[in-house]
C-alpha cells in the first residue's frame, strides 16, 4: 500500500505566524499487472492458464506429466470452471428472447413484451380451449417441451406482434382488423358527414351468410368450430370471451360490438351494417357426356354454385360492389368432368324490371352490393338458377 503523505510546516523569516505547509507525495505505485485473459470460458483455456502460473512459479521444475498430482488437481478444477462458466451463460442466455430455451422463461419473457401465448396457443389447436389459468400455462410450456418449433416460432411472432398496429385509426385499420374476426369474412369501412362529426359506417359479410341481427324467432347458428375460433380470438385480444352458449345465442352484432368498441379511436362513432345482397337469376342448359349420371352431374354443380368453401357464391368470394361475370360461371360449370357444353340463357338480377344480361356477359354492381345465389325456394329473393340437363343417364 502506499504511504501517507508527509506534512511539514516551515517558517521562513523572523515572523513566527508566517508558515507554509508543504506536501511531500510518496513515490507513484508502479501499475498493477494482469495477465489473466479474461475470456477464458472453456477446459482447455483454464488448465492451460494454471499450467502456465505453476511453470512461472516453480521455475525450477522441467517437466509436468499428466500423472503428476499437482496435473491432476489443475485438470479437476479446469473441469469445474467450465462447467460453471457454461451454467454462467446458460444463466445469463435465460434473459433475453432470442438465447432463452427453457419454455418458462421463453413464455414469461413473450408476456413482459404484450404477448400471450397461451393464447395464440388456443387459437392454432395446439392447446384445448377448455384450459384456464395455471393449467393452460403448464399444458403450453409441456407442449413447447415435446416441440420444440412451435416454441421457436412463438419467439419469432411475439416481437413482430408488438409492432402490429391493432388499433383502428385510419379508415382502413377498421375493415383491417375487423377482417381478422373469425365471424367476418369480408368488411369495408367509409365516413359520412353527419352534419356534427364524421360518423364511421362498417359493412360486413358474416360466415355462412348470417345477417348482424337475426330475423325474429330464427335465432343464429355458430358451429363447433366457429365457437371454438371466436372464443380463442378474443382471449388473445384480451377480451372477455363471448357466451355463445345461452339460449338465444347472441347475434353477430352483439359479438362484434365490443371488438370495434375496444380498439376505436375515442369518441368514434362506429356503425355496422350488413351488405345489401342481390339476388342473381340464372336459366342454364348443360350437354353431358353419355357415360356420365344425370344426378352426379346436378350434384356437382350445386356443389360449384354453392355457399361451401369452394362454391362460386360462398360467402366473401365476391366483394362489395363487384361486377358479376357471366364467363366465370360457364368457366367452372365447363371444368367439371362430365359436362361438354354449357349453355347460359338467363343471367339477370331477381325483379321483373331488370333485363337479362346474357348479351352483355356480365351484370354491374355497385356501392354496398354484394352478389348472391342460395338457390333456396323458401328464399328466392336470395337467387336461384334453373337447370336443364340434356344427355347423360338417366338416374
């Protein structure tokens, strides 16, 4: 350690008050050395470096054999030192997203950053929608042990989740997020003046062709699945999931309102509406192939005409206000196996005072339409469309 400073006191001259303090500093400490490299972290890094201080300090010795003891306590404290400096970096790879691998850990940190796991977990099926609470947490973190990619790919989302814009500002964040709705298939957002402040209007097409308020004594219809998806979205949202299980359910307008009501600007006035649905009327005469049934051919194309997933009037295949085609009808009744010629001679909107457009090839729609053809006798203001068939067998 260094010295204290010397203090002494001279008085030069007669005057006994007169003094002056003077200081004599120690000589500097000559700099501390370090020789150790800080970065060792491996086996071989540490004996290596504690060989190297024995050789230093005994000098005199010429030769280390691994049969010496002093070899063999440096190689068991090198084995402890790595595997406390791995223990060390697996410690510290715990705190961040990116290195962390136990599923604790990884899930804990999604949930300090906004995103919840467990349930984006529910919403793929890789968890039962029926866990709550510490039990769905413990049933996530057990199937992030047994697949390890799905973890993976939760760390990858959660950091791109935060920087989604989830809440609706502009007009088009509206029709955005309401299209992720499980119920909503297609939305369109626009403003109107309402002579106070901008109110804005949200028209929507709902799975399966289900209206925002159900007609009086027909109360909705929501399957399995689709209760399944509406619940999981909301928890992942952070709402209160909706209870789909009362008599009447709720209709679409009462599930969707606190969606619009939680991510709106303030003071926004928010409206939803349905899209006005045309009616389409179509006569249609098909040439079959003689080895080809009559009734698998009409199947066929009620299937291709229909509301199904891949039917050509399946609820969202057509957006609002888009022009109807005769070609794309003729188009997908030709591709079906069996049919030789297709032969449309009525192709118009329902009501006698709208003309046929066979000859134009299509029919224009505008503003909120939205081109329907349930084919429903007890709804045919819905659209249907007449078959004759010609050729074929006969049953």
């Amino acid at each position: 350690m260094a010295d204290a400073p010397e203090l002494k006191l001279n008085f030069r001259g007669t005057c006994p008050d007169c003094g002056v303090r003077e200081v004599h500093l120690p000589a500097p400490l000559a700099d501390a050395g370090d020789d150790f490299d800080w970065q060792v972290r491996d086996y071989n890094g540490f004996r290596m470096f504690m060989l190297e201080e024995l050789a230093a300090r005994f000098p005199e010795r010429k030769r280390w054999t691994p049969a010496d003891l002093e070899v063999v306590l440096v190689e068991v404290m090198a084995t402890i030192l790595d595997q406390l400096s791995d223990m060390l970096d697996r410690v510290a790879a715990e705190a961040y997203l990116e290195t962390a691998r136990k599923p604790e850990n990884v899930r804990q940190l999604l949930e300090f950053i906004g995103y919840d796991a467990v349930a984006v977990a529910k919403s793929k099926d890789q968890l039962s929608g029926e866990l709550q609470g510490d039990t769905a947490v413990s049933a996530l973190e057990d199937y992030w042990s047994s697949h390890p990619h799905a973890m993976v790919q939760a760390k990858r989302d959660g950091p791109w989740d935060i920087h989604t814009q989830k809440r609706m500002v502009t007009t088009d964040d509206y029709a955005l997020r309401l299209r992720e709705h499980p119920l909503v298939v297609n939305a369109h957002a626009w403003t109107e003046w309402s002579g106070s402040w901008f109110t804005l209007h949200l028209a929507v097409i709902v799975e399966e062709g289900m209206k925002l308020d159900p007609a009086k004594g027909v109360p909705p219809v929501y399957n399995l699945d689709l209760k399944k998806s509406i619940i999981n979205f909301h928890e992942r949202v952070g709402l209160v999931a909706p209870n789909l299980e009362t008599i009447p359910p709720p209709s679409v307008r009462m599930i969707l309102r606190p969606y619009t009501d939680a991510f709106r600007m303030v003071g926004q006035e928010v409206i939803l509406r349905d899209p006005q649905y045309i009616g389409i009327y179509m006569a249609i005469s098909i040439k079959i192939s003689n080895n080809h049934f009559q009734s698998e051919i009409r199947h066929a194309i009620a299937q291709v005409l229909g509301q199904g997933p891949d039917g050509f009037f399946a609820p969202g295949r057509h957006g609002f206000g888009e022009d109807l085609y005769s070609s794309d009808v003729i188009e997908i009744l030709m591709a079906l196996d069996g049919v030789e010629n297709v032969c449309l001679n009525r192709f118009k909107r329902i009501g006698n005072q709208y003309l046929n457009r066979v000859d134009a090839g299509f029919i224009i729609l505008d503003g909120l339409e939205v081109a329907v053809c349930d084919n429903n006798a007890g709804e045919p203001e819905r659209g249907y469309y007449r078959l004759k068939l010609h050729g074929g067998r006969r049953g």
